[in-house]
C-alpha cells in the first residue's frame, strides 16, 4: 500500500453500518455510508487534512462578490460599473463606519492573471492575516436568477423538483450516524435559521434529506429570543405523566413492528417509514439529552451595532455563538452547522438582498455578519477552547446568487448568478493551497472559470471525509472537465478546485 493511501485510510470507516437505515449503497453493502471505496481512496483528501468539522455561512439573499471578495479596483471607472457603480458611496460609507486601511487591497491573482482585491465590507477579514493565510476563494456561476431556485441549488447543489435535492447536512448527519459506534440522540448537522420569516424563497431546502432516511434530518434551529425550543425539548405537555406516556408510546411502536413480520416470526421487513419511525421515537427519548446540548442560555438575546446603527437582538452574533458551542462542545459536538445570515438589520426584500441602498445596508450588515465570524475562531496562540480552531475546523461562506456590476435604479443592485464567489477557510485548506480558483471577466462580470453549487456541496462533503458519489447525492455528471468516472472526479473536485496536489 503507498504511504498516501494508508495516510487516507485513517479516515474511513471499515465497520458495517448503524441502525436506522435502509438506504445503502448496493455496490458496499457492507460500508457505513459516505465512506470511500478501496478503488478511490487515492483521491480521497488524506485523514490528516481532512476539517473535523464544517461551519457553513450562507449570506441570505445574495453577497456581491466586487465589494468583498472579488475586487478589482479598475473595473468600471469612469462607467459606474463594479466596485466603481456607487464608489463615491462607498467611500464615504467606508469612513463613516470606522473601518481601517485602505477601500480595498490585493489578495492573490485569479485564473487569468487579473490581481484580485479584498473589498471594503470584509474589513474583519482583512483584519486577520491568519485567516486570509488559508482562504481559498472559488468562482462559482449557474443560470438561476430567482430567489426560489436559487436558494434549493445553492443549498443543496440539486435543482428545485429533483427529488434528491436535500442539504449537504443530511449527508453529514447520515455518514457520522451510521459510523460504528456513531448511534446517538444528538444531531451531528444542525441549520441554524435567524427567525425572520422567507415565505417563498425556499431557504428551508438547507434541512431537506431527499432520498435519505429520516434520520438524516439535520436539525432545524430557530436562533431567536422567543424561541420555544428550550421549552418543547423538556416535554411540558406530559409532565407528571411521562413514564406512563412513553410506556404507551413503546407499546405502540412494538405493535407496529409486529405488522412487519410476517407470521410474527423472523426479523421485521425492511421499510423505510418504520425505520425512520424507530430513529423519532429513538430522538424522542433523547431529548433530556438535546436540551443540554441547546439550553435556554442559546437564545438569550444580544445586542448588537454596526456603522452607527444599533438593534437590541443581533441575530448574527446569537448564531455565531451557537455555532461556536456547537462545534466546540467536549461531548456531543457537531460535525457540520450551517449558519443561515440575514444580517444586523435586514434589507427590506429579505437579508442581504439589495434591491436598493446598497451600499448603505451591505455596508453595515456584510461587515458585521463578517465580524461576527471573525469574534469566534481562534487568533495565532490564543487557544480559547470555546472557539474555532482552523486546523480542525472549515468555514465556508457561501450565498444563492451575487449582485449586478452595474446599477439597479439609483441604489441598488439586482441579482447576479452569472458571476459569484463561494470561500473556503481553514481546514484542508493551508497556506499552500490560499488563493482564487477560476476567473471572472471585466466584459460584462461572467465567469469565465468556475465550479457549479453540486459541485460546492462536493467539496464540503469530501472535506470531512465523506465519499460524494451515490444514488443519494452526486454523480460523475455533476462535476466537469470532462471526467470520465468517479476517482477523475473526486481528483478534479481535490486537486484542481480545492488546490490540494498530490
């Protein structure tokens, strides 16, 4: 065996799976699922490298990608275009708010040898040289413009009506439940939402499972002050009366698995209902457990500020502090928690989805949500425990769609999945691979370079670990470069866009 192969095998699983499920892949029966065939281990993200954890910050309603993280200065002067469509704006803004330096400054060169800059709204970024020393950012493009296609693709890397579209969570859910050993109560993938509501745009695809079992829900936070959460999980409606209550719900569970078997000898039939069935009433009796994990200290409120303008509930800060716990917890940890922003004070049209006043609530709301961030992970020897360490932990920042390069209206900005970043902090990432996969062009702000979202839920999935092709989740066509089966496209995925050589 070749020592980069034995260096990948630490982190697969060899045991057979847990006991829920009913989905497994028919090629490794045997297999726990998500773990890597023998026959690909060679593309596998070696178990050193491989993030313990994953948190993900998706900006709710489209981050422009030419004032954060794809800046070029000369874009569009003299023509109102990019960085340059509200620049004496910007500037005064950028005063105003406090931040330091520069409006802009380089970061490394992109796929055509255009130098690009950090823009001005992820100041707290900029701020942190230890962070941008592992930054890998990742041009990404698709063709949906709505909110209500854009979010599911985003999300999950499915389009809206697939019937395998499900969040990259219940992946990670399923693959650390079924690990041997891996059965508990707890979730390992959580999603959290900010409490505002988003009546249409299907943000909620980030907890579907798809043709995953139930079991691999991740579980769904509402991070808000007047959340009932705490309250439901310690069972106020059969206080006084529990043990009588689960006695009949045991009695009824039992009842039910008889009907699976026929002639009431033998093992119960395999059906997917009653196994998700069984794993329910499993969570259900672990929910002392949960409210440990989740206590009613999680959602007291925080206030928060940013560019002059004050809230009394800051749901950024609520979400990175619950994330934080989540990741760091000695017992129970999370694998994977998505963090759903919306920012300090959300634009009228829902989060970070500028239609007007760009500049001024951009401004504000990306550079706290960037801050806020910033506040939990670990800085050069600082060691706190109850922050993010980037050695063991991958951040990701990801959204739906970018804004446009040029103007909407007097203030605003409209949609742009045509040319859009993703990031990837920490983790597998080191200093060798920082840098910017792909290109965007000054013609009309197109990627001219880029990965797909299927193939972004790749990368985090494969950054824990987890093997990325099956009937549940991805096939070789959802990567491209004209690969021709699944090890050219997991080494793809690896090497070219995550810069990971071997």
């Amino acid at each position: 065996m070749q020592r980069r192969t034995f260096l990948k095998t630490a982190g697969v699983a060899t045991a057979a799976g847990a006991a829920f499920s009913v989905l497994r892949h028919p090629r490794r029966a045997q297999a726990a699922w998500g773990d890597w065939p023998a026959d690909k281990l060679d593309a596998m993200i070696p178990g050193d490298r491989q993030a313990q954890s994953v948190l993900e910050l998706y900006m709710y309603g489209g981050m422009n990608a030419f004032d954060t993280f794809y800046t070029v200065p000369k874009w569009g002067m003299g023509k109102e275009l990019f960085l340059n469509a509200y620049l004496p704006e910007t500037s005064a803004r950028f005063q105003s708010c406090g931040y330091p330096g520069e409006l802009s400054e380089a970061f490394a060169d992109d796929a055509m040898g255009e130098t690009v800059h950090l823009g001005p709204w992820i100041s707290a970024l900029r701020a942190r040289p230890d962070i941008l020393a592992r930054m890998r950012i990742v041009v990404q493009r698709h063709d949906l413009l709505p909110h209500e296609g854009a979010n599911p693709y985003a999300l999950t890397g499915s389009r809206l009506g697939s019937p395998r579209l499900a969040g990259v969570g219940a992946a990670i859910q399923r693959h650390f439940l079924e690990q041997p050993g891996g059965l508990r109560a707890t979730p390992y993938a959580y999603v959290l939402y900010p409490g505002v509501e988003f009546p249409t745009d299907n943000v909620r695809a980030a907890s579907a499972v798809g043709f995953h079992p139930g079991s691999a829900r991740p579980l769904s936070v509402t991070v808000d002050p007047d959340s009932q959460l705490g309250l439901l999980l310690g069972r106020p409606a059969v206080a006084g009366r529990r043990e009588q209550f689960d006695a009949a719900i045991d009695h009824y569970l039992r009842a039910y698995q008889q009907r699976f078997r026929p002639g009431g000898k033998g093992a119960p039939t395999r059906a997917a209902e009653r196994s998700n069935y069984e794993f329910a009433h499993f969570a259900r009796n672990g929910a002392a457990q949960l409210e440990s994990v989740l206590p009613a200290s999680s959602f007291q409120p925080i206030a928060g500020e940013a560019c002059g303008d004050n809230e009394a509930v800051d749901k950024p800060a609520m979400q990175a502090r619950l994330a934080a716990n989540l990741l760091t917890r000695t017992t129970d940890r999370a694998r994977y928690v998505q963090w759903i922003d919306g920012g300090l004070r959300p634009n009228g049209a829902g989060g970070h989805d500028t239609h007007d006043n760009h500049v001024y609530d951009a401004s504000r709301n990306v550079g706290h949500t960037m801050q806020a961030l910033v506040d939990i992970i670990n800085e050069p020897g600082e060691g706190d425990p109850d922050k993010l360490d980037l050695d063991t932990t991958m951040v990701v920042i990801n959204t739906e769609f970018g804004r446009t390069p040029f103007r909407q209206g007097d203030t605003g900005l409209n949609h742009w999945p045509q040319g859009m970043v993703n990031v990837f902090i920490g983790g597998p990432v080191s200093a060798k691979e920082k840098g910017i996969y792909g290109a965007i062009t000054e013609d009309q702000g197109f990627a001219q370079s880029y990965i797909s979202p299927a193939e972004n839920r790749m990368l985090v999935m494969m950054a824990l670990g987890i093997y990325p092709f099956s009937s549940q989740t991805f096939a070789v066509g959802d990567v491209a470069g004209g690969v021709k089966d699944e090890l050219a496209a997991a080494t793809r995925l690896a090497q070219v866009y995550l810069g990971l050589k071997a």
